[in-house]
C-alpha cells in the first residue's frame, strides 16, 4: 500500500456535484494498492498513518497526533499512486491491485483505522471524485507498505 499523507485545515469529497464526506482538521490521506498487497501486509502501514505525529502542539512543533488533537482523517482511494512513468509518458498501472480486490482492502483499511481510534471517512471507491483541500504547512508524507515490511 502507499499513502500520500496530507495535513488539512479542512476537506471535502464530492461525486457528481454531491458533498459524500468532509473533515475539519486533520488528514487527507490518498491510498492505492499493488497487486501484492494483503491484509497482513498493509497492517503496519495503517499503524503508522493512525499515529503519525504530524500536527503541531502548543509550541507550533509537529509533535501531535490525529488523537492528541481531536482531528479526523479523509481516507481516499487511489490507484494511481502505482503509476509507473519509467517507460514514456504515458503512466502504466499494472502495478495497481485489481478493482474487487482493492475495494476489500479498501473497505477493511477503512474498518481497520476506525478499530485504531481514527475518527475517518472515505470516498466512494472507484467513482469519479471532486477533493477540495486546504493545505496546511504544506506538510505531506508518503508512507510504503513494502518499505515498513
């Protein structure tokens, strides 16, 4: 699994013109998932995303959790983080978990995070979505399943 980690003052997720999910605060985390991943292998991954210390304290330092600070999560799907851009321009997604697949894993990351105390939301799996963001910091962090194994 790979995640692109992003700290929000607030964001909001439409399909088809209608708001689906919005956070205050928080995190807006994209996903995507290769075709090697399982539940046991993005287990670590979903760890660190809920505990990631990327929100500042009282001094202004990134030293807070979503939890510390009452923040919520906007856990988004995203096969194209499997892009593959070594050949062309074009980019290639074989790498990317199959459709059915994905959205189990999808919807267990979804269950799993909330099983970890993250207040989160998702997206709708595969649909067409309009994500509007307000940057903090900017602070982004991206995070590999396969480099936590």
């Amino acid at each position: 699994m790979r995640a692109v980690c992003t700290v929000v003052k607030n964001a909001c997720l439409r399909v088809g013109g209608k708001r689906v999910s919005e956070i205050g605060r928080g995190l807006l985390v994209f996903c995507g998932f290769s075709g090697s991943d399982s539940r046991e292998s993005i287990e670590k991954a979903l760890k660190k995303i809920a505990g990631l210390r990327v929100m500042d304290d009282a001094a202004g330092k990134l030293n807070c959790s979503l939890a510390d600070v009452g923040g919520e999560m906007l856990f988004v799907s995203n096969f194209t983080l499997y892009g593959d851009v070594k050949k062309g321009f074009r980019p290639s997604f074989t790498r990317s978990m199959g459709y059915a697949e994905a959205e189990e894993l999808y919807d267990y990351a979804l269950e799993r995070l909330r099983a970890l105390g993250v207040a989160v939301k998702g997206g709708v799996f595969g649909g067409e979505m309009e994500i509007e963001a307000l940057h903090d910091g900017p602070i982004n962090i991206m995070i590999d399943s396969e480099e936590l194994a």
